[in-house]
C-alpha cells in the first residue's frame, strides 16, 4: 500500500474515533442529565391547616381509687364483695375476726365498773372526812383511765367491721377469708382497692425536649392497643414541676440511684380522658399525641424541601424557564414556624405558587443538590 493510502487510513480511523468519543461524551451526559432529573422533586408552595404535636406514653388509671386496709390487725372473717362488684360509701364490705377484742371490752367493762365503785365509795368516805383529797383523786384518776381501755377497745372492736370509704367499683381480687389483715402505716394489708371508674385520667411522661410546649387546657388524642383504629381524646390538667424521678435533688436516695443511669430526663404530664362508653380499663398503655399548636391557611412546604447552614433555614427555589434538572435554582432563606410531622410553616421568604426543587441522594451516594439535607433548626 503506498503513502497515500496510509495517509487516508489513518485520517478515516481519527474520525471515526473522534465521532466514538463525541457519541460517549453526549451519551454520558444526557445519561448524568437523566439522573439528575430523577432525583430532584419539584413541590409547589401552597397553604393548608398545620397542626404541632408532642408524642407521649402514658398509662390509664382511674382520677379517685382507694387501698382499703385495717386500722387493727385481725384475721378477715368474711369478705363480703367480689372483683367488678359496685360498692357505696359506708357499705358492709368485710368483716374481721372480732373475739379477742371482745374478751377485752369485758375485761375493760369489768374495770369500768370496779374502778366506778371504788371512786363512788372513796367520794363518800372523803364526804364525811374518812378519806383524804388524795387518795379520792387517785380514785378518780383509775375511773377515767378504766373509761378510756373501755372506749379504746369499744373502737378496736368496732374496726372489725370494714367499709367501703368511697363508691365505686372493686378492682381486682379482694383477699380471701382466713388472711391476716395487719395494720401499720408503711405496709398495711391491703384488704381490696374500690376505684371509681368513671372519671378517668392518663398519667404521661413527656421527654424534656417537648415540656416546654405543654400546656394545662391543650387538647390531645390518643389511641390504646386493645382498640385498633379507635381514636381517644383528652385534655391536659395538670404538668409536673419535678422530673420523674427528682433527679435534681441531691437529697433524694431516689434521685442519687436513677440520675446516673437514667440519660433522658421526663415530666409527668396527666390527662383527662373522655370515656363515655366506659371502654378503657386501669393500667392500658396509651400513645398520646399532645396538640400543642395549630395554624390554619398558612403556607407550608415539607420538610424535606428546608436545609440548614450557619446562615439559617434555606430551601432552593426553582427559576421561571428552569429545567428539572435543578440547573437554575436560587437558594432563598426563610423564617420557619411550626412544625407538623411532615410540614413546616414558612413566615417569610416564600409566596404561593413558588416551586422548590427537592434533592435526593443518588445510588452512588453523592447528593445532586446543593448543600444537606435539613430538619428543624434546634
């Protein structure tokens, strides 16, 4: 082959090869244009009802119950109510084994009436001057005391008899007949609990991060396991002042054993519960979502649109004429308000109608937008 033909060869292989590349490099960059284009989102800005909650886990319990236990300590002799049964206050619930202190009040009577005679006879010996002021005020001071064992043990055996102190309802298993009832003011027996069942209440604790938002009338709803699909509400009453655990009392054994292990710290949050078909029993676990603001018409954008620097909240804002591919987009500051679960308040930056591109991280890993991801600004 001569020269020329070489020559020519090697001119047809550089275009050829030069065409190869220039097809790649379109291919590769309609190919990047593509992914971009996937994986950004554009939303439009636009107004709708936000509303602010506080999530906690609290427990159903009854607002008044009462442990009913002996004032003496005796063997229950009967037992007079069962578990669910309805009980008045002054009720006949139990009754104790009353022999004892019934050969006491004869033994206390018996004195009574010894010690009445002997101060009646020292009166009249002391009346015609046979008996001294003394010995007539010792006479005297056995009678009152002989009185007193009378009406100690009069009271004693009158605790035989318990009754119910409220009404309401018997909640659980009352002891059993034959069980020692014994009296004491750290760890009495606890002979039944009577609850009224129709006021209701949850007892919740709500993280540190979220008390501040609480408030005494907010509103709140909440659902428990045994009733799927089926939404409660409530109303906040009271806020505790003190942690759950008092955490910040160094004088506390309680606060001095939990503070080391314990790295959240909660508030006790109760609720009045609305049960008018008396569905929610003592002890249910219930998820409370606490509203603790709410805004109607109010523009909103995800927020997964809103991202954070040192400057503040920004979101990128697709231009008039842009393409999806996110190539012309402003970053536009803004001022936030509340938040929902999925939705931000914007106060200023932001009109209707606006359009916000929203970034994804692509397979490889790296973000196709400009600057991170953000959440709510702490």
């Amino acid at each position: 082959m001569n020269i020329k033909g070489k020559v020519k060869w090697l001119v047809l292989g550089a275009v050829v090869l030069a065409a190869a590349v220039g097809g790649y490099s379109y291919y590769s960059s309609q190919q990047e244009a593509a992914q971009r284009a996937a994986n950004v989102e554009l939303v439009t800005v636009s107004r709708q009802s936000l509303k602010s909650t506080v999530s906690a886990t609290g427990t159903i319990r009854p607002v008044d119950s009462v442990e009913v236990s002996s004032k003496i300590t005796a063997r229950i002799k009967s037992v007079l109510v069962k578990e669910n049964d309805v009980v008045k206050a002054g009720q006949t619930v139990a009754i104790l084994d009353g022999k004892d202190y019934e050969a006491t009040k004869d033994q206390a009577s018996y004195k009574v009436a010894n010690t009445r005679s002997k101060y009646n006879r020292a009166e009249y010996l002391y009346s015609i001057g046979a008996k001294s002021k003394e010995e007539l005020e010792d006479a005297e001071y056995d009678y009152d005391t002989a009185e007193s064992s009378l009406s100690k043990t009069e009271s004693d055996l009158a605790e035989t008899v318990i009754t119910a102190p409220m009404d309401g309802i018997v909640v659980g298993e009352p002891k059993t007949a034959g069980t020692m009832a014994v009296q004491g003011n750290s760890n009495p027996t606890v002979i039944m609990t009577i609850a009224d069942l129709s006021r209701k209440q949850i007892l919740a604790k709500v993280d540190e991060t979220d008390i501040g938002s609480v408030r005494v009338g907010q509103k709140a709803t909440f659902t428990v396991d045994t009733y799927t699909g089926r939404t409660f509400t409530a109303t906040v009453s009271k806020i505790s002042q003190t942690d759950v655990t008092n955490s910040w009392n160094t004088n506390s054994s309680n606060a001095t054993s939990s503070s080391s292990s314990a790295s959240v710290i909660y508030y006790y949050v109760v609720l009045d519960v609305d049960d008018p078909d008396n569905l929610l029993l003592p002890a249910m676990t219930a998820r409370v979502e606490i509203v603790t603001d709410e805004k109607e018409n109010t523009l909103a954008v995800p927020i997964s649109a809103l991202k954070t620097d040192s400057t503040g909240s920004y979101v990128m804002v697709q231009l008039e004429g842009a393409g999806k591919d996110g190539t012309s987009q402003e970053k536009r500051y803004v001022t936030t308000g509340i938040y929902s679960d999925e939705y931000v308040e914007i106060l200023d930056g932001l009109s209707d109608g606006d359009r916000l591109a929203i970034s994804y991280k692509s397979k490889s890993g790296s973000s196709s937008g400009k600057g991170g991801m953000g959440g709510p600004p702490m």
